[in-house]
C-alpha cells in the first residue's frame, strides 16, 4: 500500500533544496575589492561563464567553493563542491 505523506511533510523537503542566507554569501573580502557573487557552477557551467562575462566587458573570478557555500549536511557533497564547483565572481573592467 502506497504511504500518503503529509503536505508537511512535503513542504519540509522542499525547504532543505534552498540554500541558506550563509550559503549565498558572497566571500568579504572579495567584496572589500568590489566583486560581485554570482552564482556556484560545475567546470562546464564555470568555463561558459567566464567566457560570457568576459565578452560583456567584466573581469571575472573562479573561485573555490568556501566550507560556507557548501553546507554540512553532507560530506561527501561538501567535498564535491569543493572539487567540482567553482563560484563565479565578476567586476567591471577598470577604464
């Protein structure tokens, strides 16, 4: 027989695929010199990235993963993250 979950159930489910506040925080001293987060992506995403940023005129950065981003629920996919994920940051090119 089928399990019937609860809508509460379901709701706190979803709610753990988000990421924290602390998880999107970009690094501060990053910051401090005027970069922008935009977002964390695998290697393929990263490349594609940088390329687009830099053709809009942006100086882009690929940076590691911090232990903040990637949460610890897990460790085997903090250690993913850590390996196979990049945050992109970008700030414009200085005239």
């Amino acid at each position: 027989m089928a399990k019937i979950l609860k809508i509460e159930d379901l709701l706190g489910r979803s709610a753990k695929r988000f990421l924290s506040e602390e998880q999107l925080a970009a690094d501060p001293a990053l910051l401090a010199e005027s970069w922008e987060r935009r977002f964390t992506a695998d290697a393929q995403r990263t490349a594609e990235a940088i390329e687009l940023y830099e053709r809009l005129g942006y100086e882009v950065r690929a940076e590691p993963v911090r232990a903040e981003e990637a949460g610890t629920d897990c460790e085997d996919c903090s250690s993913l993250m850590a390996v196979e994920f990049k945050t992109i940051y970008t700030r414009k090119k200085a005239e």
